[in-house]
C-alpha cells in the first residue's frame, strides 16, 4: 500500500566516510549481496575502500560516487526486506538522484552504478581540465549571493535550504567570491572536500559525453515517482529524466524547492538513506516538524517498527 506521506531520500557526494555499509554488510544478506555485486561490476575492490579506506582514496570522485550510491542501496535493500512500506515518492541529493532512480525500479542495480562510475569519472577528467571548487556560504541572502556570483564569476550549484546555498566554479571565482561573502555578512563560508568545481558551467563537456553514454543504457519509467533535482518535479517520462540528469551535471541543485514539493504533497516521514544525516540536517531547516528517520546502520534496521 502506498503511504502517501511518506518519501525516501538519498544520500549525495560529500557524505562518505571509512566504515561506513559494513556493519549492513555483515549482518543483513540484502546489503552483502549489494555490495558484492557492485564489486563484480566496478572491477576494484569497493568493499576496502569503504571499509578500510584510506579517506584519500575513498574520497576520489569516481570512487566515492559509486561508493556512497552502493552504501545507499545496501541499506535500502535490507529496509525494503524487513518492512511493508511503499512511499509515495523519493528523491536523492544530486548524486543521491541516481540512488533513488535504483530503487524506484528505474535502473538496475547494474546499469546505475555503472553509469555512476562512468559520470564520476568523466567529473573528475572535467575537474582535472578545469580546475575550480565549491564552497557552503552560511546564512546570507539569496539577492546578496547571486549578486556575488555575478560579480565573481561563481555560479550556485546547490539551493540546500534556508540560510546554506553552495557556490561553484573556477578556483580563482571562489576565492574571490569567499571574501565578497565575508565582507556582506555571510556567517561562515565553508569549502567543501570535493576535487572539482560540480554543477557549474566547467561540467559542460563532461555533460555532454554523458549525455551519449544515458542514451544508450536502457531506463524505464519509475515505478514510485522520482524528483529531478534540475526541475525540483517529479518527472513521468523517460526521455525527460535522461535530459534532466544530464543538466544537473551542470546546473543547479534545487533541494530545497524539492523538499518543498514534498511538504506540499502532505509528505510528513521521510526516511533517509546512505552515510551520514546531512539531508536530516537540512530538513530541519526547510520544516523543523517533518520526521527524518535515518537507516545508515544495522540498529536503524534493527529498530524499524519498535
């Protein structure tokens, strides 16, 4: 039976960390054979990567992306096999899109993380050819951070929720964009541990290779509907969800209007998949009164129902 409000959320770059899906994987049969099929198909060794580390190579982008969607699937596997909950939509965090494009049955599991490892590979060649970074700016004005980008050259990669908007672009931009944010009263402005400027203008040539590469994987209509982080809307064609995943790549990130959507929709639960609470976090600040229930760990499992 579908729960109308209830959406599953998943997990985007940034969030990993060493150890994280092992616990899942030793002890629920579900999240081992996610794990063990993802090696087979990635071709390294993914489980001692996130297991053991090290955190610099963890933390490469062709690495860590199919890294934190296989830690995603893992615990969403091992959910789905121990409870009767059916959502009524799901939505992931960029990166976090292709998680919840698997468990919508609009993917196999095979055909999404291939495509993942590919889109991070083709992220980090884009970061390598055009260097730049990101940057979390804290509590300023939306009008004052657009202005700054204007006059920086940085772009807005993500609108994550009230008060926390993520700049993007050339290394040179940001930095000149850093100060400017200081200078207009930014609370704090914080760089982020990723190797490239994403989801800006720099990812346009990547975008483009990828687009060549979706087109020929085959994708079906998701069975729970999906909410395109590019249009912050569910979307019901196939053809569109392709054309949107391949604009993310280079544009902004519209979490906040996504999550919006959901409220709007009388959605109340939502449950969070993959490492870490950063989307928990961030639904505090979009509405403190919707339920954030994480499953990252054999206890969230474990207490399903309690």
């Amino acid at each position: 039976m579908v729960m109308e409000k209830t959406a599953l959320l998943f997990a985007g770059q940034g969030a990993q960390y060493i150890g994280m899906g092992k616990d899942l994987y030793e002890a629920f049969p579900e999240a081992r054979a996610i794990f063990d099929r993802a090696e087979e198909v990635l071709g390294f060794q993914l489980k001692k990567r996130c297991f053991e580390g090290p955190e610099d190579l963890l933390k490469i982008t062709n690495v860590s992306q199919p890294a934190i969607v296989t830690a995603s699937i893992a615990a969403f596997e091992a959910f789905k096999a121990r409870t009767n909950i059916l959502p009524a939509y799901m939505a992931g965090l960029s990166l976090g899109e292709y998680s919840a494009l698997i468990a919508s049955g609009s993917l196999t599991f095979e055909d999404g993380i291939r495509l993942v490892k590919i889109r991070g590979q083709l992220m980090d060649d884009a970061a390598r050819k055009y260097p730049g970074k990101m940057m979390a700016v804290l509590d300023l004005d939306i009008g004052k951070i657009k202005d700054i980008c204007f006059k920086s050259g940085a772009e807005i990669a993500n609108l994550n929720c009230p008060g926390q908007v993520v700049i993007t672009g050339r290394i040179e931009a940001i930095d000149k964009a850093e100060a400017l944010c200081m200078q207009a009263g930014a609370k704090r402005v914080i760089p982020l541990e990723v190797s490239g400027g994403f989801h800006s203008s720099l990812m346009f040539e990547a975008s483009v290779e990828f687009k060549l590469i979706l087109e020929n994987k085959p994708m079906s209509l998701p069975q729970i509907p999906v909410i395109s982080n590019y249009t912050a809307l569910p979307q019901y064609k196939v053809t569109k969800i392709m054309e949107n995943l391949v604009y993310q790549m280079r544009s902004t990130v519209k979490w906040e209007d996504s999550m919006e959507f959901l409220l709007s929709k009388n959605v109340t639960t939502f449950f969070e998949f993959g490492p870490g609470k950063v989307l928990k976090g961030l639904m505090r600040r979009i509405d403190e009164t919707a339920q954030v229930v994480n499953i990252e760990k054999k206890e969230d499992i474990l207490n399903l129902g309690k």
